[in-house]
C-alpha cells in the first residue's frame, strides 16, 4: 500500500514539475513562430522564472523524500524490499527519474545560474559575431563557457575524458572510446564513396530546384507529405520559423516548423518531413506516462534517427516518389511538367562538399560532424586554445572535404551549438544516421512490402512498426538496449555504408566495389 501510495504521489510531483517545462515550452514555440519583434527581453525573464521554478521543485527535498522509499539516492539502486513488488516499467521509471534527480544535484545552483546567464549572453554575441564575420568579437565568451563546461563536467564526473560527462548529457551511455572507432570506420567509408562521386562523369542537374516555387503551394506540399506519414493534426500544427524544429508539450500537443524559400524547393520538403519524423515519435509516446521519463525519448541520437529515417530512407527514395512526383508536377506544371522522375531524383540526392552543415547531403553531413567532435573533443580535453579554432576548423574543413571556408561566418561560426553551451551534442547527428538505417533495414526485413506500400503512398505500415518498436518505450530502454532489442545487433555503420553504395553508386554510376580485396 505504502509503495502505490507514494509512487502515485511521485508521479504526480513529476507531473506537476512537467506542467511548468511544458508551459515554458509553449513560450519558447511562441518565440520561434508568433512573438512580435520586440518582445524578446520579457519574454526571456518569463522562461527563466518557470525554468527556474521547475528547476527548484525537481532538486526538492519532496521529490529527494520520494525516491527514497525506492531506492538507495546516492547509488540509485533500488531498496531490496522493492525488488520483487515492482514492475519492469517502475523499475525503468525510478532508474530514469533518479539518473535525472542526480544529474540535476550535482550542478549547484549558482553554477547553473553563472551557466545561463553566459549562454543567454554568448547567444547574443554570437549572432551579431556570425553576422559581421568576426570570431575575435565571440572568443571571450566561447572561452569563458569552454571554462564553465569543463567545470560542468568535474562537478557530473567522468571517466576517461570529461568530454564523457558531456556527451552523456545527450546520449546516455555513449563514450568517446566508442565514437572514436566508429567514426574512423565511417569516415574511410564516406572518403571512398565522396570521391568515386567526385570523380563520376555524371552529374545532377540540380538548377531545376532552385526555379521559382509558389511558397503556400510548397508549405501545402509539405502538410500533405506529413498526413501521409501518420503525423496527426488533431494533436499537432506545422507552422513557420527561422530554424525548423518539433516541439512537445504532451503527446496530445505536438508541433512542427518548417521554412520555406520561393527558389529553394528541397529546404520546406526535407524541414517537413524530417520535422515529421521527430513529430510522430513525440505523439507516439505513452500518454498515461506523461511526466515521467517513460513518455520522454530515450536520447537526441535516438531523436534524430527518426527524422533521419522519414527524411533520407523514406523522402529520399525512389519508392516515395514514385507516389509523390507525379503529385508534385501536377502542383508545379510549369517547374516539374518537363522533368523526368528519374532526373527529379538524381537531383535531390546530389552529393558536393559545401561549408554549411544544415545544408549539406546524406554523405558530406557526418564529415561535417566528425570535424566538430575533434575540434570539441581537443578543446573540453584542454589540447587545443579556443582562439586556434579559426584556423583548426578551416585545416580540417580542407582535410575532410577538400575545400576551405572563404570566411570564419561560413566556417567555425556557423553553427549555434556552442554559443549556448552545446559541447557534445553533435555526434547525436550522426549516431541518428546510423540508427536510422540500422532501423529502416530491420523494418524491410519485418514489413516485406514495405517498399510496395511506401510506392503507394502508404506510410501507416511503417509508422505503426516505428509505434511498437521505438516509440512506445519512452526511455524504459537505454539507446543501445532499443537497438539491440529491435534489431539484433549492436550499433554498427554496416546498414548506413551499404545504403550510401547502393543509391549513389547507381546515380553516379560507379561500380560498389567489396569491401577488402583481397587477391587469393
Ligand atoms: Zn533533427
């Protein structure tokens, strides 16, 4: 009775503490979409109050007393008079609610204020520092936030490197001596493939994108796509933003952005659907768990594998526009009406080394991240200085991709990551690759017409094969669990490498050569 009695009164402290993030989050989405221009200061005080008080009432003695009757609070391990009596979901609900609890109390509040607070004002300088192409204006608050990370990572603790502590934040269990490996495996991969398609006489012709397109035609477009995937306007909007991005406030509240340039036709098409794909896990998870870790995803890399798997799977392929084109020409008669498929495809699938990560292809954007997990990696493990960055990023720009930032607002200062203390969180991009492929070809092995369906225009199959095994799981897994669970193997670039041979190597007509060729 004791234990009912106090994990309902858990939950819905959790609940509660939910409500004011939720809130908080439906201000940021305003900020993003509808806010008027001028009311950006107060609305920063507003955030910061509810962040603040839902920060305070989650480290609570309350919440502290709570788990307690569950669980050791400095080891977490739950108490074994709880052993048998609780389920496989409490269990995962307590792990995860005390990893969260535990986190948080590590970071005292003066610490996390000093951190806000340089965030808050790093942001600012940033974008004017982007905008006027000037690094030396953005080093003293880069430098004094690498500082504060740094810190942020002794005071969580860490083996190995505190570079761990970081990315732990964003891919729970995820460890620098496993990317290290995986990333140099992929990245010979990706060297080979980018040349062979450098080298290839055949090339897209990708001018037919960039013709002019009715924007509310293209946004239109982009909300019929969504329908399709299972997207459920009941319990969502897709709306306009600068930067497109998904937002939740409950399974039953779940909104998506896009943007939307007249001669740009892939930038609306792709935000849609991979914003989509983010969309469908959020309305995915378990209501009845809201609040609790157990309706929340399990991490950013696990995210991002779903927009992935609808964006470069699903959106990319042959099948998907075996439906849509003929759609899309019949919206874009005077653009489209003379395009072949075939050629519409090629296009959308061009690889070309770029300086901008956001606009990058399926290939080029994991080289992009690789560059930033090094640079990052060097800088949180002190090897590098933050005012080297400059010329470290454009060498490795060079190394990666063969070419080089004309200026540092097309290099080092392009991305916002960092300027709001996002140390770790780009090798979240790529893991979300190699997750989706791993997933997409474990769903044509339990779906045999999946392709078929997609053809047809019928993405419920895999939505509701998404649903059951991804979805519906909140964080009950680690990433590494949900994976081997749903596919058998541990993560491995295998699917992703095998992908990118087999679609590119037909576009530009090179032959996949084996992996090793060994002469016997
Ligand atoms: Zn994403």
């Amino acid at each position: 009775m004791a234990t009912l009695v106090s994990l309902d009164a858990l939950t819905s402290k959790l609940r509660e503490i939910h409500h004011l993030r939720d809130a908080a989050a439906v201000l940021s989405w305003d900020q993003e979409t509808y806010m008027p221009p001028r009311s950006g200061a107060i609305r920063a005080e507003q955030l910061a109050t509810l962040q603040t008080l839902a920060h305070n009432q989650f480290v609570s003695t309350d919440i502290e007393s709570l788990l307690t009757s569950f669980l050791d609070i400095e080891t977490g391990i739950i108490l074994p008079e709880q052993q048998t009596s609780l389920d496989e979901p409490t269990h995962a609900l307590l792990r995860e609610t005390w990893r969260d609890f535990s986190r948080a109390k590590k970071l005292p509040s003066s610490f996390v204020n000093e951190l806000e607070r340089e965030c808050s004002l790093a942001q600012q300088v940033w974008a004017e520092a982007r905008k006027t192409n000037d690094f030396q204006r953005f080093l003293p608050n880069l430098e004094r936030l690498v500082g504060l990370k740094r810190q942020e990572a002794d005071y969580l603790g860490y083996t190995d490197s505190p570079y761990n502590a970081l990315l732990d934040t964003y891919e729970p269990g995820s460890t620098v001596a496993q990317l290290r490996p995986l990333f140099a495996e992929l990245r010979t991969h990706l060297i080979r493939l980018l040349d062979q398609i450098r080298n290839s006489p055949v090339q897209p012709n990708t001018s037919l994108l960039t013709q002019s397109f009715d924007t509310t035609k293209q946004v239109d477009f982009g909300r019929l796509v969504l329908k399709h995937m299972g997207y459920d306007f009941q319990r969502g909007r897709l709306d306009l933003s600068a930067h497109p991005f998904t937002t939740s406030f409950h399974p039953t509240d779940v909104r998506v952005t896009t943007r939307v340039f007249d001669a740009d036709l892939p930038s609306c098409l792709f935000s849609c659907i991979h914003e989509g794909g983010h969309g469908l896990y959020e309305q995915g998870l378990p209501s009845k768990y809201y609040g609790t870790p157990l309706s929340e995803a399990i991490s950013l890399g696990i995210h991002e594998s779903q927009s992935r798997l609808w964006e470069n799977s699903v959106g990319r392929s042959k099948a998907f526009w075996q439906y849509f084109y003929p759609k899309l020409q019949e919206i874009f008669p005077a653009q489209l009406g003379g395009v072949q498929a075939d050629e519409f495809y090629f296009a959308i699938n061009r690889v070309a080394p770029s300086f901008i990560r956001v606009e990058a292809d399926e290939l080029t954007y994991n080289l992009h991240i690789m560059v930033r997990f090094e640079i990052e990696l060097d800088v949180i493990e002190g090897r590098v200085q933050v005012e080297e960055l400059p010329e470290i990023w454009n060498a490795k720009i060079q190394e990666y991709l063969g070419i080089t930032p004309p200026n540092d607002a097309e290099g080092v200062l392009q991305d916002v990551h960092w300027s709001f203390g996002a140390f770790g969180y780009f090798p979240t991009y790529t893991l979300g690759n190699l997750y989706a492929a791993m997933l997409f070809h474990q769903a044509k092995k339990d779906i045999p017409t999946l392709e078929k369906t997609i053809g047809e225009g019928n993405f419920l199959p895999l939505k509701n094969w998404l649903n059951d095994q991804v979805h519906q799981w909140g964080r009950q897994y680690s990433a590494s669990e949900l994976i081997q669970r749903v596919t058998g193997q541990a993560l491995t670039p295998e699917p992703f490498i095998q992908d990118l041979e087999e679609k590119f190597g037909n576009l530009y007509q090179f032959s996949t050569q084996p992996h090793s060729q060994n002469p016997s």
